[in-house]
C-alpha cells in the first residue's frame, strides 16, 4: 500500500504536482494553465442562488412541482460544488 502523504502545501501546487500534463505548455510562448477556482465558486452561488429562488417560486405557483424539484435539486448539486471549491481553496490551490 501507498505509504500516506503529507499535506501539500501552496508552493507544492505552484511547481506543479506529479503525473500532471498540461498539453498546452509553453505552446507558443504561453504560461502554463491555472485553475479557475474563484470563478468558479461565484458561477456556482450564482447557480445556487438562481436555482433555489426559481425553484422556491415555481413551487409557489399552481404549476406542475417536477420542475421546481428539479432546480432545487440543481441547488442542492450546487451547494456540493461550493463545498468541494471552498475545501480546495482552503488548502492552498492556486485559483
């Protein structure tokens, strides 16, 4: 079994972790790719707070409910994805 790791620190993600690839380095002179963590945790509570809201109104109506359901299912996925960016954000990922 593999032997456990010690926690990676910013630095460790600034050179680059091991078995990364990125085809497009260096392709023309240009830097290597950065991770877009920040915009995606506002895309995300932007979701969340789409989803949520339309699906709180859409159930508010007399409407069918599937479709309400359904954005606040879409919320709830949103609110996974705000835990993992933050959880990654917190320690030490670029972004």
């Amino acid at each position: 079994m593999n032997e456990p790791r010690e926690p990676r620190s910013r630095a460790d993600y600034q050179r680059g972790l091991p078995d990364y690839h990125d085809p497009t380095a260096g392709f023309a002179g240009a830097p290597p790719a950065q991770s877009a963590l920040t915009l995606r945790l506002v895309l995300a509570v932007f979701g969340l707070v789409v989803s949520v809201l339309g699906g709180l109104g859409w159930l508010a109506t007399d409407l069918p409910t599937w479709p309400g359901v359904a954005l606040l299912v879409l919320g709830a996925i949103a609110l996974v994805d705000i835990v993992v960016i933050v959880r990654r954000k917190a320690r030490g990922e670029p972004g």
